[in-house]
C-alpha cells in the first residue's frame, strides 16, 4: 500500500468522496496505511454557518514555524507539517497554508473543491472554545464535540464547545456530510444546557434531523465495563432542548442532574412542592422544568417569569408544530426532576412518535412528563430504574393535559410512590403491559378514557415506621382492566393488605391476587353497593387458593365447599338447577362505631371494641366511612373513601390495625365495617340457643360441606363478624367465636349471599331427590307448555330425607 501511485490515489479519492480532485494530491486512509501528500486550502468561512457575532469567522488563520495559530494576512503563506493525531485531533490546523500530514490515525480529508456549482467553503474552519481552530469534516461515524473543544474529564465547562458542534452540523445542513454528532467517552460538564434547534431568520424553527450519540450503551456513570459518556450539568435547566425534530436519535450518554434525591421513602412519599423544591434543588415550572431532554420547550406564548433562564432568544415561534419520530435510547438519568420532559410549552403540539428504549434511570422525580394533549403515539419499552416519585406525568408541566405513553418492559426496581399522573381524558386510553412494579406505593391517578394492565406483576409497598399505606392503589375516573396481572403486597398471606382501585368500572381477568381484598369506587356513607363494581374472570385468589370468576359450573354442590361466588356467577345444583350470586362482589358488613387512635410512628391505629372482640378476626379487612384526604403533591386533594388496614393484633379488647392510609383522620367516631370475599357454602342449617357459641344438630348434604374453620358464617342469630373455631362432623355440631344472640331452631347460616333456582318438568309438588337441599325463596320453575306459568317457592328451607325438609307453595308468575 505504501507504494501506490498516483492514480491509485485518485481511484480512492474518486470512490470516497464522489467527485474530482483536479491538480492537488489527496489524503487517503485504509486500514492503517498513510499516503503522504500535500493539500492546498483555500477557503473562505462562512458567515451563516453560526449565528454568534462574539466570534470573527472572517479572520484567515495560519500556524507559524514555531507552532503557534496566527491571523493571516492576504498573501502570507505558511509551510508546516500537522501531525494527525496531536494537532488535527487537537484542533491545531491552518487555513490558507501547505499541509503534510505524517502519521496515521485521523479520518479527514482536507480537499478545494473544483467541480462547477459547487461552494468553495464546504471545507469549513471554525473556530472552538479553547481558541483553536477546527476544519468542519466528518470522520467516518459524523462529527465529534471534542473536535469542537469539548474536553472530557478536564473539569471545565464544555457547554460552549458542544453547542458550537451542534450548530456547526445544523446551519450547514446543505453541505450534506453527516448529520451525526458524537462524543466520546468521559465526563462533559455542562454549565448550562445545549439546544439542538435551527432558528429561522423569521423566528420560526426549521424540521431538523440528527443523531447525536454517546460512546457506549450505559446504565451509570460509572458502569464496569466500556467509558460511559456523561452529560453533567450543574445548572437546574435542562441538558438538552431539542424543537421541530424529525426522525432523530439520542442515544448513549448519562444525564447527570444537579439534583439531590432523598434517601428516605418517607421523604419520597410525603414532601411537597417547596420540599423538592428546596431540598432537592428541582426547578419545577410547568413550562421550563429542570430536566435531562426537553422536547420542544420553546413558544413566544410563555410568559417571561415561565421561560428557561438564559434561554430566552429562542422563544421566537408563534407556529404550534412540534416533533415527531424522536428516539431516546441506550440512555442512563440520574438526579433530576424530569428525565424527559414532552411539551413543556402550553401551545406547541406534535410531540408524538417519541420513543424511549433500553434506558436507566435512577434518582429522579419523574421519568417522562407530557404537557399537552396532542402527544400521541409515544412508547416507553425496556426500561430499568430505581427510586423515583412518578413514572408518568400528565399533569405537572406544559397546560396539565398530557396523553400517556404506551408502556411495556419496564422494571422499577426500586422504591416509586406513584406510577401515573395524569388527570385529563385526551385522546389516548393508557396501556402498560409486561412490566414489573416491585415497590410500588401506588399507581396512582389515571383519569384517561380508559386504563389497562396487560400480564403485569405488582408489588405495593409494606406499610411500616417509614410511611403510611396510600388512601387508594388506583383513582381512575373511567373504567380500569387487570389482565394476567398480579396484584400483591407480600410474598405470604399472613398480612392481607386491602386493595383500593377506584374505578367506575373494574375488570380483573386471569392472574392472581394475593393478600386482601380488591374493593372499587371506594366506601360509601352507607356502607352501600359501590364497592360491588368488580368484575372477576378466572382470577387465582392465591391465599384462599380458590378460582374467582364469572362462570356456571355443573359440578354437583358438594363439591363446591369453598369456592368464591361473586356477582353473577352460578354454581350447579339438582338437575336443573342452579345458586347464584346476583350482585355481591363482597361481603361488606357493619361492626361498631369507635374512636379511634392513630400511632404516627408505627404507622398504625388501635380502637378499644365495645363488642365482643371475638367477632374480630386478624386478618380482617376494615373499611370506615370516613375520608382520607391525600393532599400530598400530585394526589387529588378530595377525600378518598380508602380502606382503613387490617387487623395484625387483638390483645383483650384492644383492636390494632395496620395500613392506616396516607391523609386519614381520626376525628370524632368512626363507623367499621368488615370486607371479605364470599365463599359459597352449599345450604346448611343448625339450632342456635341465645348465649351459647356451639351450633347444633347441623343439617347439610353431608359433612364435607360444613363451613373450614376461620370461614366467617352469617344469620340473624349470629353476631357480625363470627368465625367457625372448630366442627365436630361426628356429632353434627360447629363452635363460633362467638355466641348467639337468640334461640332459633332450624335456620340457615352461610357465608355468602345467593339465590337458587330450579326448572322442573313436572307439575306435582316436588319431592326432590335425597338429601337435596332447598333454601328460603328458592322458586322452581316448571318448563313445561301446559304448566309454563306455575310453578312453587320454597317457604321453608331444608333437605330431603332428613327430618327437616323444605316445604313449599305453589305461585303463578
């Protein structure tokens, strides 16, 4: 290679730089071999190729024998050999004077143009902010800050040199070498943030297309293996602005803020604005929020006080268009307010195809926030972080209007208070799908057209000493699906958390809960229907290892002890016949009025019970009729009726309950009720005698289908809240926790609310087969033409063949 001629020279010439070189010799470089020669430039810079008038770019400039930068003057001439490496890598480089370039290593080519039409500056000198001067020329992957004067590791502010690099490629967009800017690896301080715009002479912004890339994919600034590139900016702005983009890149480069996360969760999960604010050192206006990338920030509508400081000459545009199709990946965040901050402006709309990938985070207050409605089509997918206040943001920057992206493949790993923010139905429902959520506070306030987690695994937080629990898990305004999800507080069902996903329509498909109940819509003053709005559709309730659903089954009633009969669902019964819940999702039943004391240290709460404490039972879901008030930052500060916790302990008559939520008060009286889920008993009677706690002469199909001990059982003779203690199947009789209130022979006691219902063909008086049970109200059906509209009601429960059968009355219906 080192012995190629000349016209080997120009074949190479001809086929990497695409047009003729006439009468100069030209710098070749493949693999590691140097083709000697001598370059002439002559080239005038530029005036528009930068919009600075703090830099002369009229000047010629020149190094000396001695090494040192010079203006030129018109007909000085200046011989000087450039090594590659330490002067053209090094922004040492002459205008107007002979090079020889002598080692390998650099990726420029220095040419005069010749061809007709074409501009003799598409060499370009610029100067750089180190006082040396750089020629504008991709290497073979675009163009690099530190060609510019970007000094990684160095400690000095390289804002200056970074912009220059950025608008060096975009005001030479015609030139058509590359759009790419990179920078290597090390740590670039940046004083104050760099935007990535070009201004038109109107003030209005041109569509701009560019990648600007990092050294490697990072997760830190500090990762093990490969030099990160890091972005460390000290102002509380933002580190990159970007406006009007169009199919562009970021990638590869740590956002370091400025900002100072709080170690603790109950930090995290209780300060408000002026905390963060103070303590965190965020800039938290709606329209220029401290962030690592602000997209399309700028609008001539912000008022002055609502601008970025420093910042305001690009406030120029009255056009509402905005980006599309913008990539942020491979990327790491840590310390700041907004990691992505979509719209800040009031007015500015597009926004959309925005898409962020394969990224880390940690330390931040918020990932991605949206500013107006019209960001539509945006995605977050693979993305792993830890401690942060809100996943996404609707609502805190730009008119609070924001649409969601759609989420997949994301990993808190960490401690997050909340995971949506957004309180305007715009365009787009949310959906978030195969992600982990591992300690999570809450989901938080996704009032959108609709919400929906597709295969998620949901962990929420332990109430403890740190933090209270939240005043509800979800607040959606609209309807909100679950589909193979898990829903969970805990790894054991010892501790079973009530769950409040506040909906106006709730779907939970496939998956499992664990612990607690899931409740919807919250309590009423009247301890009423709204929490029933739960829809199951084989659900796994994994601590009573029991099937939840909408189904009819035809499997025979004794085989059914056990099973979770919701709101529609039907369970077989004779021939023809069936049990069906018509409405109750929950067994929702009034306790006592207490006052009640709460602990703000453990985080929990203690009433001493006026009933018998044994109608308590740990485990014990508890609601109340009062508010809790969440009227911590970004949490609506009307009252929530919330669950109240569980009951962890009962020692005499001292009830403790765990998970007080966030905002309850304790003023005053408060009324309890109990919340479980029901559980289908097949019918079953017994003699109760006022005083006493056994249940005698049980009548049911046989004894496999008596109550499992710690199922609470109901009738009017049985205290609220009374839980089987033991079953005696030999002598037909079942201890309860507590005593009954009054002696009543015969009469039906169960666990969950339903109805039964028989079709018959015959017309007689029914006889039943043996041992079939029939409960009060039951109506039979008789599906024959001639009898079509007779047929009998039970009037008094009980099982054939025994000595206590059903009786019943014919009816016309």
């Amino acid at each position: 290679m080192k012995n190629l001629n000349f016209m080997n020279v120009i074949c190479l010439v001809l086929v990497m730089f695409l047009f003729s070189i006439q009468g100069y010799s030209q710098i070749i470089y493949q693999d590691d071999v140097i083709i000697e020669g001598t370059l002439e430039v002559d080239t005038m810079l530029n005036l528009d190729y930068m919009k600075n008038t703090n830099i002369d770019y009229l000047r010629k400039i020149g190094v000396d024998n001695n090494g040192n930068i010079i203006v030129l003057g018109d007909s000085t001439q200046y011989n000087y050999q450039v090594n590659a490496i330490s002067d053209i890598l090094s922004l040492n480089v002459p205008i107007n004077a002979n090079i020889t370039v002598k080692t390998s290593g650099a990726k420029y080519c220095v040419q005069k143009d010749s061809i007709s039409g074409v501009a003799t500056d598409t060499c370009v000198i610029v100067k750089t902010n180190n006082n040396k001067y750089a020629i504008l020329q991709p290497r073979d992957r675009g163009y690099y800050i530190e060609d510019f004067g970007a000094i990684p590791d160095d400690g000095i502010d390289d804002q200056p040199a970074i912009q220059k690099a950025i608008n060096a490629v975009i005001y030479y967009k015609n030139w058509r070498k590359s759009s790419k800017i990179n920078a290597g690896g090390g740590v670039f301080n940046l004083s104050k943030g760099v935007v990535i715009a070009e201004k038109l002479g109107s003030g209005e912004y041109e569509l701009i297309t560019f990648t600007l890339s990092g050294n490697i994919s990072c997760y830190s600034d500090n990762q093990g293996y490969g030099k990160t590139t890091v972005f460390n900016l000290s102002d509380s702005t933002f580190c990159i602005a970007v406006q009007e983009a169009r199919n562009c890149v970021i990638e590869n480069i740590v956002f370091k803020g400025n900002g100072i996360f709080p170690t603790a969760i109950k930090n995290i999960v209780e300060w408000e604005k002026d905390d963060w604010r103070i303590n965190a050192g965020f800039r938290m206006n709606k329209n220029s929020p401290s962030c690592a990338i602000a997209i399309d920030p700028f609008d001539s509508t912000i008022t002055t006080l609502n601008r970025y400081p420093n910042n305001t000459s690009y406030y120029t545009n009255y056009s509402n268009g905005g980006s599309s199709m913008l990539t942020i990946r491979g990327c790491a965040f840590n310390g700041h307010y907004i990691a992505i901050a979509n719209n800040p402006s009031n007015r500015v709309q597009n926004g959309d195809n925005i898409r962020v990938e394969n990224s880390n985070y940690k330390n931040c207050y918020t990932f991605w926030a949206c500013g107006q409605t019209q960001s539509r089509s945006n995605s977050i997918d693979n993305i792993y972080g830890y401690f942060l206040h809100t996943f996404i943001d609707g609502y805190s920057i730009g008119d609070g209007q924001g649409t969601p992206p759609v989420v997949s493949n994301v990993n808190l790993a960490g401690f997050t208070k909340q995971l949506l923010n957004i309180q305007y139905i715009g365009f787009s429902p949310t959906r978030i799908s195969k992600s982990y959520f591992e300690a999570i506070w809450s989901l938080g306030y996704a009032t959108t057209n609709n919400i929906t987690f597709n295969e998620c695994q949901i962990k929420f937080k332990l109430p403890s000493n740190e933090i209270f629990a939240p005043p509800y898990h979800l607040y959606s305004g609209t309807s909100a699906v679950f589909r193979d999800c898990s829903i969970e507080y805990f790894a054991n069902c010892d501790i079973k958390m009530p769950i409040m996903f506040k909906s106006s329509g709730l779907l939970i498909s496939g998956g499992w809960i664990e612990g607690g109940v899931v409740v919807s819509h919250g309590h009423s003053n009247a301890g009423g229907e709204d929490i029933h709005n739960v829809t199951y559709e084989n659900v796994w309730i994994k601590c009573l290892n029991r099937i939840a659903g909408t189904r009819k089954s035809s499997v025979s009633i004794q085989n059914t002890t056990g099973s979770i009969l919701l709101g529609g669902e039907e369970i077989g019964s004779v021939p023809g016949g069936l049990f069906k819940n018509n409405k109750e999702t929950f067994n929702h039943n009034f306790m006592e009025n207490v006052t009640i004391n709460i602990d703000s240290v453990t985080k929990t709460a203690n009433f001493i019970t006026g009933i018998d404490a044994d109608r308590y039972q740990i485990g014990d879901n508890i609601f109340s009729q009062k508010l809790a008030y969440p009227d911590s930052i970004n949490m609506p500060g009307s009252g929530v009726r919330s669950p109240l916790g569980y009951i962890s302990t009962i020692a005499g008559d001292t009830i403790t309950i765990t998970g007080i939520p966030y905002g309850f008060s304790a003023t005053g009286t408060t009324s309890l009720y109990v919340t479980s889920f029901p559980i289908f008993i097949p019918p079953i009677w017994g003699d109760f005698v006022s005083g006493n706690d056994t249940i005698f002469n049980v009548n049911a199909y046989n004894t496999g289908c008596y109550p499992p001990v710690g199922y609470k059982m109901y009738n009017a003779e049985i205290p609220i809240g009374s839980f089987v203690k033991y079953r005696n199947l030999t002598n037909n009789y079942i201890v309860m926790s507590a005593p009954a209130l009054s002696t009543k022979t015969f009469s039906r006691f169960y666990n969950a609310f339903y109805q039964q219902t028989i079709y018959s063909n015959g017309i007689a008086a029914p006889t039943g087969p043996a041992n079939c049970p029939y409960i009060d109200g039951c109506i039979i059906y008789l599906n024959i033409p001639q009898a079509s509209y007779y047929g009998f009601v039970c009037t008094q429960g009980g099982v054939f063949s025994t000595s206590n059968p059903p009786l019943f009355t014919a009816i016309t219906y």
